[in-house]
C-alpha cells in the first residue's frame, strides 16, 4: 500500500465546535483520504458548548496541547486565551458600552496585523514551526481562514520553511463588500488591504465559495484560485419527519444588516392579512442570543408576533428536524451583492426542500436552485405571494409542495464531491504528482 502524504492543515473552527466552518473542515479530514493524503489538522480548544456565533469563539479553552490520532488524520488542539480584545467583546456586546469595544477592536486588529507571531494565534505560528522540524516530510499545507490573521501565519511559516500552501477563503477579506461600513472599519481595511498582499504572496494558489469571489481575490492578490463551495453530509439528512401542522417557513442561521429581512417580513405579514384564519408559523431558528437582529425583526411584525417562533442556536441535529418538518425554507439575500452562497444553501439543498428566495441575489444563490430545481425565486412582493399562495393551497388542499428535484445536482454538493476538488487542487501544487 502506497505511504500517504502527510498535508498540514490550520483551521481555527473544527469539531467538536458546531459552528459551520467545522463541518468544511471536517470533511476533509474525513475524505482527503481518496487521494491518498492524511491530513494534520491544527486548531484550537474546544471545550465550551458554543450558545451563539461569536461569544464562545472567544473565550479561553484548554491549558494543555491535545492530539487525536484517527486512521485517516489527527488533530492537535491548541490551548487558546482570550485576549482583551475577546474579553471586552464578551462584556460590552449589546450595552451601551459597545463603541468601546469597537475602539479596542480596532487597536488590537491593527496590531495583530503587524505582529501576528505575537498575537492571540501565535501559538499556531509556533506549534506548527516545531511540528514542521519533526515532520520533515511535509510540504504541503491549506489554511482556512477567517480569522485572517492565520494566512499571517502561514506567511511567516513559508520563511521558516517554503511550504506549497493553499489559502482557503470562506469569505473574502479585504475585497469584502459586506462588512467595511464603519469608519474604524475602513481605516483598518486599507492596512488589511496591505497584509492580505503581503501574506498571500508565498501562498501557492487559493480556493473560495464562490466564481464572483475568486475572482475579485485574483484580481487583487495576483494569485491563481479555483472554487471549492461549502456542501452537505448526506448521513446528516437520512430521516424524513412528518411535517408541521401548520403551514412551516423556516430561516436558519444569523442575519446581517446587508440582508433586507424586512421585505419578507413586510411580505408575509400582508399574505397573513389576505388570508382568513391564516394557518401559517414562521421559524427563526439560531437568532434569539442576537439582539440586533431581533430588534430589527420586532419592529417588523407588531401584532403578528403569534406566528413567529424563535430559537436560541440548537444543536444542528435539532436544526435539521425543525428543516425537515418545515414546508418551506427561506432564503434572504444580501443587497446588491454578488457571490454569497450563505453558511445554509447546502444544508437547504440537502433536506429536499422548496426554497423560497426573496430578495434574489440574480447569482450563486439563485443559480444554484434553479440547478437542483429547488428554488423559488422572487424579484418583489407580488411575485413573494403568488408562489407563498400556490404553495400555502397545496398545503391546504394536502398536496406535495415537493417539485421534481435534480437529484444529481444535489449529489454534487455533498462534502464528499467538494472535498475530491481539493484533492486535485492539492495535486496541481506539484510538478510531481507520484505519492508515496
């Protein structure tokens, strides 16, 4: 039997965290394999249940460093302490006192920038520079990111020995569109804008989720990318619950300020008004911790609060039930932006479902339903109650909402298919492609 080749690979998200970059990671621990690669994977502690996507990812875990050795991989968890950053986050996060947090953020990042090996992530630039001067055999390395700085450490690991590495972009970074609306914000991303060149001048090529975002990264880093999209577990989506008794729209996972869920509350709420004794429930589920979001949200449905239910973040087994048992799913994208699949298209697309999409993003997100043949799209209001309303009949009358889906669409999204990419990807970074 061929000798594996060992590939280094530095995510700060891997499980047990259940947030959705570990499941990206995971699936190449678990499929890498196939191309007879095992993979190394160092990460941090995770021995706090994650309650929302960001204060947990913040506090400090583990004294010691952990390895597990599986078949096909190992893991080295890596202690991590907060940083006074994280600390004030985890304090001032919905109080009146939160532009001082925003202050301190913008110090710190700047700061980690600069001097990244000193930073909260030193300890992956130093652990896996000593691993790297036991394992001499490895020469090929991925490295997910965010938080960014990780790609800083790669940087300096390449000096320390001239690994072929691969940056894995789950969002772009300076050329994001998304998040850059404050002022500290897009001071800060003209010194991003500088590292990112910086740093991912030793990088071998990159992969990200999407056509629109490789190419704004190539474009700016000068390096060559291919896409690699997040996907599903097929073993995750074996059972079929019995639907709801009411009339099910369910929306997982966080909102962010650039998606207009308004439009769908504002269009929901006025179907609720066409109907007589509307027999329809709206789930949120993941969004209860997080206070912008549903301030935003109660302002939108006073007097309709009856058919809304919300969730804190659940375990995603749970997440999948209330999917399955739900009619519908919703998708809300991202105003005038292009390229953003959102962390549930897979898990949408796993589960079988009608999506409705309102507003459309005219790209990946509509593109890809229409491939599956799951997608309900929609421009406006009008088109938003027409199809609830022929879907709301079939529910009542007891008909299938389910359409005929492309069943060989679906396959492709799998973990599995996307992680067979990465493989060829990994391939390409040597001239010499014989293993073992």
């Amino acid at each position: 039997m061929a000798k594996k080749e060992k590939v280094l690979i530095l995510s700060y998200y891997f499980p047990p965290c259940n947030l959705t970059p570990s499941e990206r990671i995971f699936s190449w621990a678990r499929y890498l394999k196939k191309g007879d690669y095992y993979p190394i994977i160092i990460t941090r502690n995770w021995d706090l249940p994650v309650t929302n996507s960001t204060t947990a990812a913040f506090q400090s875990s583990g004294d010691k460093v952990r390895i597990e050795k599986h078949d096909d991989y190992e893991v080295h968890y890596l202690p991590y302490t907060s940083s006074l950053k994280d600390k004030a986050f985890i304090k001032l996060d919905g109080t009146k006192y939160y532009f001082l947090y925003l202050i301190l953020a913008f110090s710190s990042n700047l700061t980690n920038l600069i001097v990244v090996k000193r930073s909260a992530f030193s300890s992956f630039y130093y652990y896996t520079r000593s691993l790297l001067k036991q394992e001499q055999d490895i020469d090929k390395m991925v490295v997910s990111a965010s938080p960014y700085e990780l790609f800083g450490i790669a940087f300096h690991l390449y000096k320390f020995k001239p690994l072929k590495w691969i940056a894995d972009y789950r969002d772009d970074w300076s050329t994001s569109e998304v998040y850059h609306s404050s002022a500290f914000k897009k001071l800060l991303n003209v010194f991003n804008g500088y590292y990112e060149k910086r740093w991912l001048s030793t990088c071998t090529s990159f992969i990200s989720v999407s056509g629109h975002y490789v190419e704004k990264i190539s474009r700016f880093i000068g390096k060559p990318g291919e896409v690699l999209t997040n996907g599903y577990m097929p073993e995750n989506y074996v059972a079929t619950p019995e639907p709801f008794d009411l009339f099910t729209i369910t929306y997982v996972g966080s909102i962010y300020p650039t998606q207009p869920i308004e439009l769908f509350l504002d269009g929901i709420t006025s179907f609720i008004d066409s109907k007589k004794e509307c027999q329809i429930q709206v789930y949120f589920v993941g969004i209860k911790n997080e206070h912008g979001i549903m301030q935003r949200i109660a302002q939108s449905i006073k007097g309709y609060e009856g058919y809304f239910k919300f969730t804190e973040r659940v375990e995603k087994q749970e997440a999948i039930r209330i999917q399955g048992q739900s009619h519908l799913l919703l998708i809300c994208s991202h105003n005038n932006l292009k390229g953003i699949p959102g962390s549930k298209l897979y898990e949408y697309i796993a589960l079988r479902k009608n999506v409705i999409v309102y507003p459309s993003d005219g790209d990946i997100v509509e593109n890809t339903l229409r491939e599956t043949g799951q997608g309900i799209i929609c421009h406006n209001m009008k088109e938003f109650n027409e199809h609830l309303d022929v879907l709301y009949t079939r529910y009542k009358q007891g008909t299938s909402n389910m359409d005929h889906f492309n069943e060989r669409a679906i396959r492709k999204y799998s973990r599995e298919g996307q992680a067979d990419l990465l493989i060829q990807y990994l391939d390409a970074c040597s001239n010499n492609n014989n293993k073992g």
